[in-house]
C-alpha cells in the first residue's frame, strides 16, 4: 500500500462511524482515480483496522492500479470493464450503496474520449439507477461545480440551488451538459422511482494521488517545478481557485452517503488562492522559480475560458456534519509533492 495514502486514510477513517457498513457491499465506479482510490482504502483500512466488515466491489476501464493492486489481489472484487459497453459483469454483483465516480475530467481528455465522457455521465448512470432500484441501494452520483457555469459575482460563493449558466454549445458541455442531465437523471430516479439517489457536486480535488500526467493546473504546475525546475505560466495567473484535499473530499462524501438527509452536496475547500500564488507557493516548496514569461496554450484554443474564480458555498455539508478542520493547503500541498517526488524517484 501506498505510505502517504495510508497515512491519510488511517487518520480520516476515525473522523466517522462506518458502522452502518458493516456486511454491505459498496460498488465504486472509477475506481483507480484519485476519489475512487482513496474511498477504497479508507474502507479496506476500516475493516484491516477496525474489522468493519465492509464488501468492496470496484470497477475501472483498467485494471486495479500499483495503489490497489495488493488490495484485490488479497480480497474484494475488481472488474476491469469499460462501463460504456453492453452486459458488463460487474453489473450482476449486488450492491447496498454505490459511488458513481467514473468519468473522464480533465479537459484534454474529455474531447478526447467526447463519447464516452457523455456516456458515461448518462446512459451509464441511468444503468446504475436501475441498478440502484433493483439491488434497494442508495447511490451517490459524483458530479461537479462544473454544472454551475460561470456563476456571476452575486452567485460566488455558489450555493446548490443555484441553476447555472451554461450553453450546451460549447467543448466544455461535453461534460458540464451531461454532468447536468446525469443529475436530471437522479432527480427523476429520486422522485419517481424510489431510488434513495444523493448528488455530490465536487470542486477542485488534490493530493497524493494526482500524477504528474494530469492536464490540470495544479499538476501541470508540479511537472514543470520538479523535471524542469521552474514554472511557466499560461495567463497572468489572476484567475482564482479553492482547493480541496482529497482526503476531505472523500470524507464529506461519505457523510453524504452514509447521513445526508438532503438531494444535493456541494463538495469543495475553504483555501482560496491565486493560480500565480499557487505557482509561487509550489516554486516555494520545491526549490523552483517562477518565470516572468507566459507560454500561451494553443492545443485547447478551442475550450471555452474558464472562470474568473471557482468557489463552492460549502455551508450545507458543514452544518450537516460534524466535520473535522480541514486539512490546510500548505500541508496538503507539501504531502501531495512529497507523493510526486517518490513517484519519480526523486528525493529532498
């Protein structure tokens, strides 16, 4: 296992009774992304260390990851499928709660795979409602503040009930429109069906966990500081961003599924920051300089800017649960290169 991830994990795990998963069997989708790795190691945790009794049944277009590996290998179920294609054996395994978590995020690879991204956050969630429905499960459907457009000032922080403003003519609403209609979908298992189905709209995760590869800022940032020594900016970095530790995520999620007594969650930080902050503060923690050049990205000229400033209004999930401090970003900062410089090899 995973030294930084567990350590996360083993602290996270006493911030929250599992006991109602005791002889259940979770089915997380997505599994070898960085939420779909840490759910499945605070609940494998939960049993090593406190005999939880918790069934673990995991799917991903891959097979399990070097973080999961000698989990499936000793116990549970892993089914290596592509969700996308018809009578896929992991749908036959029966579930008391499943996490909808697989997708394809980032940018570059969302128009990549367009298809299978809309797919994915659609027809395979209606299959996943219908299995909800069949198996009596309750479902949690990871989506993302990315539903929510670009809010107008009024409307930061952003709150659930806000609508949106997004047009569905766009590359972006390759995944923002169906994030949205697989929440319409959840609505219409919820209200018509009896589908105990909750939505968690998630912003802005990071930590240990989050490769190098990763087409995102805060990655892209961390390839550049810690193969090239200095970082490149693709804009003036005045566009604002909340950041949320994996391990907080993963831990209001749960308390969500577990205990949320409403429909929908915003799921997101308190740490709000600068991109060029973040730039400077990663330059900071690993030696790097920052250069007073800017390199303009063509290779996404036609995804639609991104927002000024991205941040959730997180009041309900903090008034509903008795959630600990959050992690500050400094420290899961330092922790998520810490992770990266071990991945690579590299040391100090």
């Amino acid at each position: 296992m995973d030294r930084i991830i567990e350590q996360d994990c083993v602290e996270y795990m006493e911030k929250i009774d599992l006991s109602p998963l005791r002889d259940k069997t979770v089915f997380i989708t997505g599994a070898n992304g960085l939420i779909g790795t840490y759910l499945i190691y605070i609940l494998h945790l939960a049993n090593v260390v406190k005999k939880a009794g918790i069934n673990i049944v995991a799917v991903s277009k891959s097979p399990p990851g070097s973080h999961l590996h000698d989990i499936f290998s000793e116990r549970y179920t892993f089914y290596a499928e592509d969700l996308n294609k018809p009578d896929c054996d992991c749908f036959r395994d029966k579930a008391d709660y499943i996490i909808h978590g697989a997708t394809y995020a980032q940018p570059k690879k969302f128009i990549q795979n367009y298809l299978e991204t809309i797919h994915l956050n659609t027809t395979v969630t209606e299959k996943l409602l219908e299995k909800a429905k069949n198996d009596g499960a309750a479902l949690l459907f990871l989506s993302s503040s990315e539903v929510y457009g670009e809010p107008d000032e009024l409307h930061i922080p952003t709150s659930e009930d806000y609508p949106g403003l997004c047009s569905p003519l766009d590359v972006r609403a390759i995944y923002s429109e169906s994030k949205r209609m697989g929440e319409t979908l959840c609505f219409a298992y919820r209200n018509f069906e009896g589908v105990n189905a909750k939505i968690a709209r998630i912003s802005m995760t990071y930590g240990p966990g989050i490769g190098l590869e990763d087409e995102r800022v805060l990655a892209h940032f961390l390839r550049q500081a810690l193969y090239e020594n200095k970082i490149v900016m693709l804009d003036d970095g005045s566009k604002i961003r909340t950041f949320c530790y994996i391990a907080d995520c993963v831990l209001m999620l749960l308390y969500i599924m577990l205990y949320g007594k409403d429909f929908v969650y915003n799921v997101g930080g308190k740490d709000s920051i600068s991109i060029r902050s973040l730039a400077e503060e990663i330059c900071r923690l690993t030696g790097s300089t920052l250069s007073e050049e800017i390199a303009y990205r063509e290779n996404l000229k036609n995804v639609k800017v991104s927002p000024k400033m991205v941040k959730l209004d997180i009041t309900k999930v903090l008034s509903e649960f008795p959630l600990p401090p959050f992690k500050p970003f400094s420290e899961g900062l330092s922790r998520t290169i810490e992770w990266n410089r071990a991945s690579i090899g590299l040391h100090g």
